[in-house]
C-alpha cells in the first residue's frame, strides 16, 4: 500500500502511534516509542531499554506465564491478550498485549486499558535518538513489522497535506479505497469548520516547535452514513528549512469511547437535573404543608416552577362546569394572552390529543418531547415556539382515583423531559392532588355553615334506584366509605322482607362486586354493597358529601352536603352536565350542631389516618361495636379486603387517638 513517490518513515509511525510500541530482542526490550514510556511512567526511554520482558508483564491468565507468552508468540508468529503491567514506581497498570515476531524479534503493542489514561508529556528528542540508533543497527525494514503490528490507520502526508500512504486499516475504518484517500486533501475528511480550524492551529504549533507530536480529534462519515469519532497522532517529515514537509500519523477509532464519554455525561446532567427537582418537589411539599387555600396552592406550584431555572413559564386548569373542556386557573412565568388563547379538552376533539388532554384521561404524565415537530402539539405550536418551549408535559393533579386537573410544564430545550423526571413529576402531581383534596375535605368537616343542595331523580341513578323497582318497599343509605380504586363501599337500609332479594339483584349488576347482610335497625336490614358509583366520584371530586338518599320505583332523591366556599351555582352545573337526568328540587344554608363543629375543629384536633377512618366507620355500620355484634372482625375486614390483624391494627389506633382526645387534660368534660 506505499505509493512509489513516497517513503514511509517507520519510526516516525512508531513514535506517533496512539499505542505503546516497543521491540523485544533476547527477551529484552532494544527499543521503545514514546507512548510506551508513558504508559510505564518512565522518565526516558532509557529507562524502559534494557529490562527484561518477563518483568514488565503478568498476564491476567492464570495458566499463562510472561515467558509461555513469549514463546507463543515466536513460535505462532502472534499472541493477544491482557496483562498486568509494571510500572517504573512499582505500581501496576492494565494493559492490553498484542505480540507479532519478524526475524526473530518480538514487536510488542501495548494499549493502555485504565480509565482516563491520556498521553503524557512529550519527550521527542530521546526517543528520536532511540529510534535512529535501532535503526541504524538493524535496518529500517524491520519497521515494516512495526507498521503490521499495529492495528489503527497509519498515514503519510505530503508537503501539501495529501495522503501520500495509507495502511489497510484506514481504508477500512474511513470506508473508502487506498485508491480514493491517495490524493485525497485530509481536510476534506473534516465535517465542521470547528474541527478544521483546530486541525489547522495544531499543525501549525507542531510546525513552530511548540509541541512534538500534534494530537486531533474529528467526526467522519463513511459511505454508509454512519458517524465515526477518531483521534489522530502525527509527527512532521524532517524539513531542512523547517517549513511543512508532510508528516506521518496514526488514526483510531474513538466512536465506542466518545459514546461511553457522552452517555455519562448525559447520566451526570440526568442526576444533576433530578437532584435540583426532588429540591424543587421537596420546597413546594415544604410550602403547602398546612396551606387551606386552594388557589394558593395553585400559585404557589406555577411560581416555583416558574422561577426556577429548569423550566420556562407553568400553570395548572381544571374542568370547566361541562367537564369537556380544561381551563386554566393560575400561571407563572407566562404571558396572560398564551394562557388565555389555550384550548385543552377532554371529550376527544382535535385540541384533546395534546399533552394536556391525554394526561387528564389517562392519570399519568403526558410529554411532547419536541414541540416543533410532534404532531399533536400542532395547535399550540406557533404560540409556544415564540415564547421559546421546544418540550412541554403535562402533569396529572390525582388524588387516590380522581384526577383534579392538569399542571403544564414548559422547558426550553428538546427531549426536556426524561423518564425519571416523569416519574418525579408524577409524585408532584399526586402531592398536589393531595393537597386539593385535603383543602376540599378540610372545607366539609370544619365548615360551620353549609349548603345543603337535594337532587332528584325520575331515571334510576347507581344501585339504589335501579334495584327499588324490583321491591316492595323504599331504600335508603345510610352511609359510605370510599374503598379505594373507584369502589364505594354503602351500606343500605332496607325493609325486612325485602333484604335478601334487594341483596340478590344487586349481585346481578355488573357495577357490584360485593353484597352482604350485615345488621338490622329497627325493623329494617342493613346491607353492605361494594359497588362503583360515577355519582359518588363526581360530588366527592367537587369537594361535596352525600347525607342522605332514598329510592323507590327506579326515582330517587339525595342530598349533598357542600361548605359555603364552595360556589353552589358551580357545583350544581357541574354534577348535571355529568348526570342531566338530576334537577335541583332545594337549597338551603343550614348551620351544623356546635357540638359537631367544634369536635371537629382545631380545638379538638382527631388525627386519623384515611385506613384508620376508613376501618372505624366500616366497623361502626355494619354493628361490630353493637351487643351482640352484627359483625364479626372477619366480616368487617372482608368488606374491607384487608385481613383480620391490620383491621384490629386500624380500630385499635383509632380508638386511642380518638380516646386520648376525648379525655385529654385541656378538653372540657
């Protein structure tokens, strides 16, 4: 592959190359390159000429000694493999071995395999003279081996830097023939102007005598459209009036390292990114602890979003009256016309298919990873590409399985959003649902004064209403308990004589997974149905309570109970864009019992858990704390499904907080 014109300088390769090189005679080294000096941490090649073979290297092959290899080697013509090296402190490095023999000498590559090794300091003139001095004794042919040996792309560049010399392993590596690259300007191999601008200043440095050997790196792309990363060592052709004379250089490709290189650099920019928004997530948690405000909740997510530099501008909407539409309710970081002009739904229409639409049905984070090209952002996209978002998500605001409404996130920078930063977006979103819902239920219990809102029904709506036809007498409820994932768990007074068949039909209905006899009342029968109830989910969501209802031939009327700050108008159009078949038959302003309020209150502070709650009142209904009982510990955790142990777990701490509260020292008797 040694174009006519041109000689190929092998010493010059072997002080050049990338690896380590040196050359064994008598199982000694006689000659070394630069880069095999500073693998060993030497100070001159001196230091390296001279020692025995056998006591640099230990290969890591426990079946294999330092002179088995030797011996292979000469005897096979080749030998690869790792070892230990020793360096001149003592200290050991990995090393990486590659052996050919060529009249009878050894020709030793060796590849430094730690991490973050790096080429040394230079030291051209003593190696220059170790080089001439072999070569001087033993021929410059015995460089051809050097040339084989070594498994990188080797080069020759004329004094008009054209490749004047190419080896088999460039052509490979570049994709393209020894016919092609011969000729060829090596700049034309550059794909930016940055990389062949610094090619230029490093050539000339090594030029001035600033530095021995020049180093570069640069991107390639071969015939078949893949990039490829490669370092290049080079050293200049001796030239009499010390102007450029061409040089000879080393090429090897670095695509494997600089991906390892750039894939930690994303992990570390990833965990960066993470920490600063757990300390996001932990500030706003720290912020709404004990906030009662709903639209300070609000406020205070879209400004710490907002100002924090991880992202553009956020605001948070929840549905309108209709349910079908999404409208926001605060924001930060944003101007109020894009807010404005933003039309989210939530029934499926084109401006349903975003982020926002697709987070509020589903329940879990929604992102356009590049707003400028993701096609279900293309109604917004003109608005948001001038405020400069290239990446938004959406953040379901979920409490247990009810989603309050969505809080969008815009950041500047395309693919902004990772999977482990939706999954701390996610846990943002449950803590503000959270929150929401604790502000809402919070309203309820401790409002002195409440709206009491009755609703009729001429078409059966839920169980109670759809099964009074089939008896004789009326139902009514007598309470509920919220059993988790959409299930209700309500308890049921009915007549008597009708107790088991009413138990029987609502086993037949496709929304009741469970029903039960569990007590009486009077002359009436209680029964436990576990059933789902749209009705139930939409007045829990709107922050309203059921007190009561009753059914009889399919028709029915309830009662919700809503605190004052809640706007009734609202409430009401909400629940009937869910269920047009209800009409508002009364509303009344109702003051609640003292006793009531202020057991509830701050004054008298209960603190249960949901479970704990959840557990007492389910005992309560179905007659456990009745003597004798209606219900057994296996039956009331059976309605539960939880087992026997962590129901008694549950009432026993119930009983003590309520117990500790009710004979507290500062509570009046």
């Amino acid at each position: 592959m040694t174009d006519a014109s041109c000689t190929v300088d092998g010493a010059t390769i072997a002080a050049a190359s990338i690896d380590g090189v040196g050359v064994v005679s008598d199982n000694q080294y006689e000659f070394v390159n630069e880069r095999l000096v500073t693998i060993h941490g030497c100070e001159t090649a001196d230091d390296l000429v001279g020692r025995v073979w056998e006591d640099l290297y230990r290969p890591t092959s426990e079946t294999v000694t330092s002179q088995d290899v030797l011996n292979r080697a000469r005897n096979s013509g080749e030998w690869c493999g790792s070892a230990v090296g020793t360096r001149c402190d003592g200290t050991d490095v990995p090393v990486d071995l590659s052996l050919h023999t060529s009249d009878g000498r050894v020709v030793c590559v060796v590849r430094d395999s730690s991490s973050g090794e790096t080429p040394g300091r230079q030291r051209p003139n003593r190696v220059d003279e170790r080089a001439e001095d072999w070569a001087g004794q033993q021929g410059r042919e015995r460089y051809e081996t050097i040339i084989e040996t070594v498994q990188d792309g080797i080069y020759a560049l004329d004094e008009d830097r054209r490749f004047a010399f190419v080896n088999e392993a460039l052509c490979e590596m570049l994709g393209r023939s020894e016919e092609e690259l011969l000729g060829t300007d090596v700049m034309e191999l550059f794909n930016a102007e940055a990389e062949k601008r610094l090619a230029n200043e490093v050539r000339k440095r090594v030029v001035a005598g600033d530095t021995g050997t020049g180093t570069i790196e640069g991107t390639y792309e071969p015939a078949d459209g893949t990039p490829i990363h490669t370092e290049a060592r080079f050293r200049l052709h001796p030239s009499p009036d010390e102007g450029f004379a061409g040089s000879v250089g080393v090429v090897r490709d670095i695509t494997a390292r600089k991906e390892r290189e750039q894939r930690l650099e994303r992990q570390r920019d990833e965990l960066e990114t993470l920490n600063r928004i757990n300390q996001l997530l932990f500030d706003i948690v720290r912020e709404l602890v004990g906030t009662r405000s709903l639209e300070v909740i609000r406020q205070t997510v879209c400004n710490r979003l907002a100002t924090s530099s991880l992202y553009l501008f956020a605001w948070i909407g929840e549905p309108d009256a209709s349910g079908d539409r999404i409208v926001p309710q605060v924001c930060a970081g944003v101007d109020d016309d894009y807010v404005e002009s933003i039309v989210v739904r939530t029934d499926g229409a084109d401006t349903g298919g975003g982020p926002g639409g697709r987070a509020f049905n589903t329940g879990e984070v929604q992102v356009s990873q590049d707003v400028r090209s993701d096609p279900s952002f293309e109604p917004w996209r003109d608005a948001a590409l001038e405020r400069g978002v290239r990446s938004a998500a959406a953040i379901p605001l979920v409490s247990g399985e009810t989603v309050y409404g969505i809080l969008a996130v815009y950041a500047d920078r395309p693919l902004g959003f990772t999977e482990r930063e939706q999954q701390t977006l996610q846990i943002l979103g449950e803590t503000i649902g959270f929150a929401i819902n604790a502000v809402r239920t919070h309203r309820l219990l401790f409002a002195g004064q409440v709206i009491e809102l009755e609703f009729h029904a001429r078409t059966p709506v839920g169980v109670l209403m759809d099964t009074s036809d089939e008896l004789f007498g009326s139902l009514s409820l007598t309470g509920y308990v919220d059993a988790g994932e959409r299930l209700w768990l309500c308890y049921v007074s009915v007549p008597t004589d009708d107790a088991e068949r009413f138990r029987d039909a609502a086993m037949e209905r496709s929304t009741v997974q469970t029903s039960r006899l569990v007590g009486t009342n009077g002359d009436r029968r209680i029964v436990a149905v576990t059933t789902r109830s749209p009705l139930f989910d939409t007045i829990a969501r709107l922050g309203g309570r059921i007190t009561s209802m009753t059914a009889e031939d399919s028709q029915g009327q309830f009662v919700v109970e809503v605190p004052r700050a809640v706007g009734s108008s609202e409430f009401v159009e909400r629940v009937r864009s869910d269920f047009p078949q209800l009409h508002l038959a009364a509303k009344r302003c109702r003051e609640r019992p003292i006793e009531r309020t202020a057991w509830l209150s701050k004054d008298f502070p209960v603190d249960l858990t949901d479970c704990q709650r959840q557990a007492l009142e389910t005992a309560h209904r179905a007659g456990y704390f009745e003597w004798p009982r209606e219900s057994t510990a296996d039956e009331v955790a059976e309605l539960l499904d939880i087992s026997r142990p962590t129901l008694h777990a549950h009432l026993r701490k119930a009983q003590a907080e309520l117990l500790s509260v009710y004979f507290g020292e500062d509570q009046p008797l």
